[in-house]
C-alpha cells in the first residue's frame, strides 16, 4: 500500500493499528503530503526504528516522469508518468497570468469511447489510485519548482467512473495539514456519468463542473458519445443543476466543434433551448483531429457558430484558447505517440 493513497483518516486508523500515538500520523501526513518525498528516510523528524518499519509496511512511490516536452508556441508542456506497474499517463502544465493550472490524468484509458477522443479508442485499462493522480501534482511541481493554483481532471479517463479515488483525491490535496487547495481552484470535467455528479454534489466537495456536452440533441449525441444512450441528455441536465444548486457554482459546458456535426445553427437553437435554465458558460474548442474523419472547423466557422450562439441568444460563450498544440493538445495524443516511437524502436 502507498502512504499517500490513505485519506487522513485511514491514515491515523492504519498509525494506532501500528501501534503509534495520535500525534505520529500528523506529522506523517504533513511530511508526505507538504513535500516531493519517496524514502522514509527523508522523514527526519521520526526514529531510524519506525522509519526501517514504516518503509517496511508501505510505500511512498511517486510516479516516474518518463518524458517531458516542451511547447516552441507558448510556455506549455506536457508529461508523461509511468506508474509502478508501467502503465504511462499524461498530465500538462498550462501557464497563465494568473497561475499555475495542472491538467490531470484519473485512469488508464477510458471505458467511455468517445469517438472523437484518442483515450477514448485505447480502451480502458485500469483505474488510478488516489496517490497515482496525486503524484501528479507532486511531480510536476517539484520538475517546475513551483506550486499550481488550479487543477483540472481532464487528461486521459473520466473521472466520475473513478470518483471513490478522485473524491479521496480532492480530499488530500484540500486538507489543511497537507497542500491545503481550495476546492474552488479544481474542475473536474465528465462526458455525463450522471448518478456520480448527485454524488459528487452529495459529497460536501464543491469543486467545480465542467460538461463535455459537444452536442444538443440527444440521437447526434448518443452517436459521438456512447455513454449519452445510457444517461440522457434531460437527466443529465437536471443533475446539473441539482449541482449547481448544491454547491452554488456555476457549470461549464463544453463543445468540441466539428465541421458539419454540430456546427449549424439549428444546433446553436437547441443549445439555448436545453441551457435555458442552467446556471452556465459555454466553451467553445476546435476539435483535435485524432481521425480523419472528424475536421477542424477553420476560424471562419468558429466565428459563425459563436454569431449563430449570439443570434439565438446564447450570451455566457468563450473560445477556449488552445496552448501547445504543437505538442499534441487533445486528450490521448502525446501518450499515442510516445508509445508508437518506443514501438519504432522496438521493431
Ligand atoms: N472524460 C472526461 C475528462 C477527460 S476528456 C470528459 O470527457 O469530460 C477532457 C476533454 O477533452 C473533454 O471535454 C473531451 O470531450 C475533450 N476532448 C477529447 N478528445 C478531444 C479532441 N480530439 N479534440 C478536442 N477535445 C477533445
Ligand atoms: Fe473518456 Fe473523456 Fe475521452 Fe470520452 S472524451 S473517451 S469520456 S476521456
């Protein structure tokens, strides 16, 4: 077991079964959660007896960063992290103005195959755990030197077919003796996994909501992603706004634009039909081709979609500005090519 997969409650039960007072578990969790540690030896503060037999009952692994590029357009880049089993996901760091924010990974693969996404046709692999997307965080800030300010779960899986070790996650980033981030600065991102967004507005953690909506009406949807047929567009809707509610944020939608798929204007009507009483903001992102048969819509086509929003009434609507696309910007791709070179070398 890794240390950093214990909520801080698992942690003390697991410290009193070793037989060790109250105290002990709180200065392990601020050692292992305030600093880029892997030895136990580092743990300076306890014995050379109980660091030999912690180090002997569990471990406190991070993952291995396997590759990191660097974008020639913006300050943008993009990881790679092999877990202990070999398994590689990608996480990025987008600099901003304001900050620091990390785009993590919550699975190998995803279940949920979406047609137009490059994890999407990997399949599924294997759930992360808690300390897998929080070694995340703790990698790519000890590469930088430097904290983030906001994290969003959008690198390779969906997070709501994870959410026991996302939510535990959110819980050791946010405690008060570990990193201490506000739950405002996370935004977690889901293609509609509708009884786990009623848990996570359930949950007392109000991080944000961010849909992946990328289409209005419910057959077209069903048609680009699989896991609309099981959750319907009306249900997800109204879990929304049931977050919304609970927690008082206001959600993103987002929409990938796809040359003739969703670009009409009967598709801008629609949106604003469907978000008519939502609490929202609309993201608008050229697509990423990952397949031929999905096309990029030029500008020109963006700017028109954005003037069909307008013209239907759709006001709350950004195009998301895309950062390092030279190395590979959409979901999946960078890992793709990284395996299919260290195939090449293999050959
Ligand atoms: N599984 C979650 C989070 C990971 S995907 C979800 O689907 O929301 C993060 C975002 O990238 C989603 O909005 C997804 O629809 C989008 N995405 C996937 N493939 C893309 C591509 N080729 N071009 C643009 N956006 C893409
Ligand atoms: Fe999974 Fe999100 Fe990709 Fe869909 S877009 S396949 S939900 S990672």
């Amino acid at each position: 077991m890794n240390y950093r997969d214990y909520s801080y409650e698992e942690l003390e039960n697991q410290m009193r079964d070793f037989g060790y007072p109250k105290f002990r578990t709180k200065q392990f969790f601020q050692w292992i959660h305030q600093n880029p540690i892997e030895k136990m030896e580092e743990i300076t503060v306890f014995s050379k007896k109980m660091r030999e037999d912690l180090e002997q009952k569990g471990s406190l692994a991070l993952p291995v960063c396997v590759d990191d590029m660097q974008s020639q357009l913006d300050p943008t880049r993009k990881f790679l992290f092999q877990m202990s089993d070999g398994h590689i996901v990608e996480s990025v760091a987008m600099f901003y103005q304001h900050g620091i924010s990390l785009c993590l990974s919550t699975q190998v693969g995803c279940k949920m195959g979406c047609v137009f996404c490059a994890t999407g046709k990997e399949g599924f692999v294997r759930n992360l755990s808690p300390s897998e997307i929080l070694g995340q965080v703790v990698m790519i800030e000890k590469i930088l030197g430097e904290k983030s300010t906001n994290l969003v779960m959008m690198g390779s899986g969906e997070p709501l077919d994870n959410w026991s070790a996302v939510k535990t996650f959110f819980e050791l980033i946010h405690h008060p003796e570990g990193r201490g981030m506000g739950y405002r600065h996370i935004t977690l991102s889901t293609a509609g996994v509708v009884p786990n967004i009623y848990a996570m507005a359930e949950s007392g953690i109000p991080v944000n909501l961010s849909v992946s909506l990328h289409q209005p009406f419910q057959e077209k949807r069903e048609e680009l992603m699989p896991i609309a047929k099981r959750y319907q567009l009306p249900e997800l809707m109204k879990a929304t706004k049931h977050h919304q509610k609970k927690t008082g944020r206001r959600t993103t939608f987002e929409y990938t634009l796809i040359e003739g798929v969703n670009d009409r204007i009967e598709d801008a009507k629609q949106l604003k039909d469907i978000l008519r009483d939502q609490n929202y903001h609309l993201n608008l992102i050229p697509i990423n081709p990952v397949d031929p048969s999905f096309k990029r819509p030029k500008a020109v086509f963006l700017r028109k979609f954005q003037k069909h929003l307008q013209d239907a009434g759709v006001m709350n609507v950004t195009i998301r500005r895309e950062l390092g696309t030279d190395i590979s910007a959409a979901c999946g791709q960078l890992k793709q090519r990284f395996v299919a070179s260290q195939e090449d070398d293999n050959e």
